[in-house]
C-alpha cells in the first residue's frame, strides 16, 4: 500500500531542491530538501480541505452543519483532521509491517524513502494544525495547539534523519481519530446511543 511513496513521480522539482538543500544541510535536515515539496502540498492541501468543507458541507447537511461560525471552523477541523487519519493510518501500518531496508539495517539514523515522505505529510499536516490551533485557541484550546508543535516537531525532526522508524509507530495513534470523528459527526446528526455509535465504540476501545 505504501509503495506509491517511493514512486518516481514524487520526487522533489530539481530547482526546489538545489534552492532549499543548503540551508537545510546547514542547520543539519539532510533529508528535508528532497520531501520539502511534499510536505507544502500537505499542509496547502489540508488548508483546502477545510475551505471546500465550509462550502460544501452547508449544501450537503443544511440541516445538521452549525449556524454559528465558530462551531463551523470545528466541524471542519474534524473533517481535514478525518481524512488525514484515513490516509496516514494504513500507510503508517504497512511500514510498520514492511519497513525499508534502510531501516532495518539502521533503526537509529537510517532513512528509508516512503518513512521520509510520509513524515513529509504528517509535518506539513501538523503545520496546518498548529496554525489553525493557534487561530482557535479559544474554542481548540492550548492543548491541541500543543499537540500540533509537538507532532510537528517530532516528525520534522526524523528528517536529520534520526529515529525514522518511530514515525510510522507513532502516526497509527491516529486510527483513534477515525473512530473518534465519527463519534463525533453521530452525535451531530443525532444519532447518539444508537447501534452505529455502540459498534463504533468498541472499535474505539
């Protein structure tokens, strides 16, 4: 599943690595020039996905999509952060079962190509989180702002390269978010208690 990471087709533009190489040889990312690009799509992308939410979502659920403002920004919040789940998830669980080589052979600073692009996506995903945690702060809280610097950090940081294979380990946290969004979106439509919130439950548990 996770073999469309290393395609041809995702390499970095070579104009962009040479641009940004020596800087982030500098302050010691060796790997960070060459995902770069992958990780501005990821956070351009979910950036996108919150405004076709707010647009769309209205016409889809005119009855359930909140009339307040504030609570509109989480509910598409929930919807970017549900899809990051969907997608990072079962990449995450197939490195973790099949692991590149390089990794194997060097869990400490070995760099595998498709746990580099991944943490690429996971720290463009976290940069659009702590943005958009630190524009809510009042209704996310510092908590989630928190959470997004951390991840953030931590992924970017795997770029050295160092600690890489901890990526994919630490990104399967994320099948909670699955569950825990849908729980959230039944109780919006009014379907809490019911046989699809208890099933959802115990693969919450």
């Amino acid at each position: 599943m996770a073999g469309f990471l290393e395609s041809p087709s995702l390499a970095a533009p070579a104009w962009l690595e040479s641009l940004v190489d020596p800087f982030c040889t500098l302050i010691g990312f060796t790997k960070l020039a060459s995902v770069l690009h992958i990780a501005l799509i990821a956070c351009a992308a979910s950036f996108a996905l919150q405004t076709v939410s707010h647009f769309i979502c209205p016409k889809l659920f005119p009855k359930t999509y909140p009339k307040i403002r504030a609570k509109q920004d989480d509910w598409d919040l929930h919807v970017v952060g549900w899809a990051y789940a969907l997608i990072a998830t079962p990449l995450a669980l197939d490195l973790i079962l099949h692991p590149s080589p390089e990794i194997v052979a060097d869990p400490l600073y070995g760099y595998g190509l498709a746990e580099g692009r991944l943490a690429a996506i996971a720290t463009g995903y976290f940069t659009w989180d702590t943005i958009v945690s630190a524009k809510h702060m009042n209704t996310q809280g510092l908590g989630f702002f928190l959470h997004g610097i951390g991840c953030g950090t931590a992924f970017l940081f795997t770029l050295k390269p160092f600690l890489m294979f901890c990526g994919p380990n630490f990104l399967i946290w994320e099948l909670s978010t699955i569950f825990l969004n849908i729980h959230w979106y039944l109780d919006k439509f009014g379907l809490t208690g019911t046989t699809a919130q208890l099933v959802n439950g115990v693969f919450l548990l």
